[in-house]
C-alpha cells in the first residue's frame, strides 16, 4: 500500500488554508488602501509649497482620491512623482 490510499483528508481540503490566507490578505490590503485614503486627505490640509517640497501639487492629490475604494492612493503618488522627478531630469 501507498501512502496515497490512507490519506484522512480529502483532496480539496489541503487548499482550504490558501484560500482563507488570500482572502485574509485581501481583507489587510483593503483595510490599508482605506488608511492610506485618509492619509491623502491629511496631505490635502497642506499647502501647495509643503506639497511642492515632497514633488506632489494639489491636483496630484484628486487624481489619487479619484483611483477605486480598494486600490491603495499612495501607490498612485508615488508614480506621479517620480515620473514627475524622471520628467525634471531629463530636462535638465
């Protein structure tokens, strides 16, 4: 006899632990996209020359905002300045 013919646990059991950890990294990726959310809004209360300091303007900020609810903003930023950045150094 092999090993295979006295498994306890059915086939599809053994993915029931892939399915609950990706759905539990959904769930954290979500709740981090909504953090970051508010964190946006918290750059919103600055004023356009602390935002020029870190390479972002206030219309950056409603391009971010307007990305889906579960889609994390700052990803968003991140990639408007630094192809803002790349833009000024090729310039120059």
């Amino acid at each position: 006899m092999t090993s295979l013919e006295h498994t306890a646990l059915p086939m599809n059991a053994s993915s029931r632990p892939a399915i609950f950890a990706r759905a539990l990294q959904r769930f954290f990726a979500f709740a981090r996209a909504l953090k970051n959310r508010r964190q946006i809004y918290r750059l919103g209360a600055m004023t356009d020359i602390e935002l020029a300091d870190i390479g972002l303007t206030r219309s950056d900020l409603h391009v971010a905002v307007r990305s889906p609810l579960g889609i994390d903003p700052t990803a968003r930023l991140g990639s408007i300045a630094s192809a803002r950045e790349d833009a000024a150094r090729l310039t120059c």
